[in-house]
C-alpha cells in the first residue's frame, strides 16, 4: 500500500492533462503565424514535419517530468524497515471526540472526516515524539499506549467509529481521565493533549478532569472541529445510506453546534491554546507543541515507511534533460534569420537561374 507525506501535491496532477493540450495549441498557433509569415510554400522547408513532432514530443517530455517531480513532492512511501529511535521530544495523547454528532456535515466532508484527516498530518509531524490515541463518546477508550512509532498510532486513529462507541455522548472528563492514565505520572513536564472535539459536553466531572491535568502538568490544546451555526446529525442504514436526521423527543430534528466557552478555558486553565476548525493547520498546531519542554526519548524500535520520492525526482530530472535536449528552437531561428532578409521571391528565382 503507498502512503503518501504531502497528498495536497497528487491534486496539481489533475492540471497536467490541461496543461498538455494547452502547450499543443500554443504549438499549432506559433506554426500558423509562421506560415503567414514566410507563405505556405516555404514553411515545409523552414520547419519540416519531423521538427513539429519533436516538438510535441518535448512538451510530451516536459508535462511528464513535472507529474514526476508532482509525485516526488507528494513523498511517496512503501515498503517497511525497522528504525532504532534516540532523540528528543515529547508525550502525545490525541483524544479523538467519536460520539455520533462528529457525523454533522457543518465541516466538510463531515466532522470526523475532517478532524482524522488534519491528524493523519499532525501524525507525519510528529515523528520523533511519543504519541498515544484515545477515542472517546459517553466513554473514553485508550486504544494505543504512547510510541514512537507513529505509523502504528495512526492506524488506531483510522478505525475510531462513533458506531462502535459502547456508550453515546459526550464527556470531556472521562476523555482526559483517560489520556492522563496514558502519560508518566512520575514526570511533570514535555507532556501535550491534543482534545479534538465538536465542542459539546454531557459530562458532569470535566473541572476536576482538568485539575488533575494542571496538577500532571499536561497543557490540553483543544481543537473544535464545528462551527457555532450547526448541522443536523445524519443518521444512516447499514449501507452507509442517509436515513433520516436525529430528532428529540418531541420530534424536532437535533441541531450540533460548538459551544466554545469550556474549550477554551479548559486552554488557558492547563496553559494551552484553543482552535478552531477555521483557519486551523497542523503547522500551527505543531509549533505550540515545539514550544513544550522536551526530554529524552529512546530505547525503542518502531516501524517506518520507506520514503520512495528519490525515485520519482530522479525520473523528472531524466525527462527535463531529455526534453531539453530535444529543444531546437535556437537553432531553427538561427537558420530561420538569414532567410527571412531575403524575400521569399527572390529566393525562387534564384532557384530557377541555378537550373
């Protein structure tokens, strides 16, 4: 299976094939005004055919070399090695919000969606650190200690499903609780819990939650994958079809909307920093992170991909040597100058005196 580092470049592949015809008009046009300049006679012996399609060939050469260098950028990976890591970093946890309101499509695709996706990136950044996942409804679930092996806390992270959840809800206390248990108590510093929520709680216990994480030292950096308008909670059969939306027990469908306030306290009571889903990026994120106080981490082995883009950048770089060498056009207007001085009259009736 090929993961890949920066899958944003695999979408500029889509303009290639725009690219292509394009460079082909720009071909026939420049052929066209040429012809109008020398006359449709002397064209053929100015520009033969065979340099028309070597022409084609290096635009060919030159939209191929840049899907390769495309790919090369995107950072392809397969294959496994073993890797011994020794460094400096921190603890981890990512708390995953699973309840069924992370289904709301307020944030597109939905929430879940969105919020796995922008940790999947989070995840890559992180390589170097210890990192744990919790996911978490009405009850919270540790599901992977903290490792250095981030490829390993990532698949974790993809099989969190709000239908699999025991429990419904949302509670803020049982989630960080959780995430606690998964951290050294023995230390009191480098320690980061990335709450990941739609900013709604059903929990009664989240103020002494958070009092225990002052106390351990965790700064919780919430991020709030909602907005404050809402969306309905889509409820689907067991095809994945749209069924209905969630309704209360009066009937009226259930509108999921964030309510910041505790988000953001929970921030500055443990000294992180809140976010929102606009605007948010895992860069931003991850340089709140590299501000914590970082110790040392080794002794452990984990699994890596192996980075594959040497490969697609070598092919690139081939295909631009080679459409370069295919580039004629200096000298075909070198060729091309001495004629032009000339009128094309006199040119034939110099042909004619020669016989």
């Amino acid at each position: 299976m090929i993961r890949w580092g920066e899958p944003v470049y695999l979408w500029l592949m889509t303009a290639l094939p725009a690219l292509a015809v394009l460079l082909f008009l720009l071909a026939r046009v420049r052929r066209r005004r040429l012809a109008r300049l020398v006359g449709p006679r002397l064209l053929p012996r100015l520009v033969p055919d065979q340099l028309r399609w070597l022409e084609h060939l290096r635009n060919l050469l030159f939209v191929l070399a840049l899907g390769f260098l495309l790919l090369a950028a995107a950072r392809p990976k397969w294959g496994e090695e073993l890797q011994l890591y020794r460094g400096r970093g921190i603890d981890v946890v990512i708390a995953l919000d699973a309840s069924k309101s992370m289904r709301a499509e307020d944030v597109k695709p939905d929430r879940l969606a969105r919020a796995r996706a922008e940790l999947a990136v989070l995840l890559d950044d992180l390589r170097g650190n210890a990192v744990g996942i919790v996911a978490f409804a009405g009850e919270a679930l540790a599901l992977c200690p903290l490792t250095p092996d981030v490829d390993a806390a990532r698949l974790f992270l993809d099989i969190i499903d709000p239908d699999a959840m025991p429990v419904p809800g949302t509670d803020y206390g049982k989630a960080i609780d959780a995430a606690l248990g998964l951290f050294n108590p023995a230390e009191n510093t480098h320690k980061a819990l990335v709450f990941v929520t739609d900013g709604e709680d059903h929990g009664r216990n989240t103020a002494q939650a958070v009092q225990r994480a002052v106390d351990a030292g965790v700064l919780i950096f919430p991020v709030a994958f909602a907005t404050v308008e809402g969306a309905p909670i889509p409820v689907h059969d067991e095809r994945g079809n749209l069924k209905e939306y969630r309704r209360d027990r009066e009937g009226n469908i259930v509108i999921s909307r964030l309510d910041e306030r505790a988000l953001i306290a929970i921030a500055r009571q443990t000294g992180g920093r809140f976010f929102r889903v606009e605007g948010f990026s895992a860069a931003r994120l991850r340089a709140e992170l590299d501000r914590i106080r970082r110790k040392e981490i080794g002794g452990g082995t984990f699994t890596d991909h192996v980075e594959r883009f040497p490969v697609f950048l070598a092919v690139a770089l081939a295909l631009f040597v080679a459409a370069l060498a295919l580039n004629d056009r200096r000298g075909a207007w070198l060729k091309l100058k001495p004629r032009l001085r000339a009128k094309p009259g006199t040119e034939d009736r110099n042909e004619e005196t020669a016989s």
